[in-house]
C-alpha cells in the first residue's frame, strides 16, 4: 500500500471535504486518511489504483488533483 498526500485545488469549505472524501471513498483498493481544504491523505494499491483514478474522482467531486 502506498500512502500518497493528494493536494487539491477549489476546495473552501467542510462541503468540499465531505464531497472528496465521499468520492474517493467509492473507489475500491483506496483508504481515504484524512481531508481538508487543500488535500487528502489516502493509502492505496498501486497495482490496482493510478494517480488517473484519484483525479478523476476528485474531479467528480468538483475540484482539481494539482499533484
């Protein structure tokens, strides 16, 4: 499992950090840490899991992956 801190472009508010930590919680094979305007600290297997996933379910949240 690699752990990965993820910064996070457009988050201002706790209605950002539940909204990313909702979306990246749906994706299989990731544990979502910690969010918080800005960022997000999550473990995930590399074998399963690309920086390409992380970012799109970022942007499905409504933000941007800035990493």
């Amino acid at each position: 499992m690699k752990t990965q801190e993820l910064k996070i472009e457009g988050m201002s508010c706790h209605h950002c950090v539940m909204a990313v930590r909702k979306e990246l919680g749906k994706l299989e094979n990731v544990k979502v840490e910690n969010v918080q305007i800005g960022s997000a600290k999550v473990q995930y297997d590399e074998s399963k899991v690309d920086e390409k996933k992380l970012a799109a379910a970022i942007e499905e949240a409504g933000y941007k992956l800035v990493n």
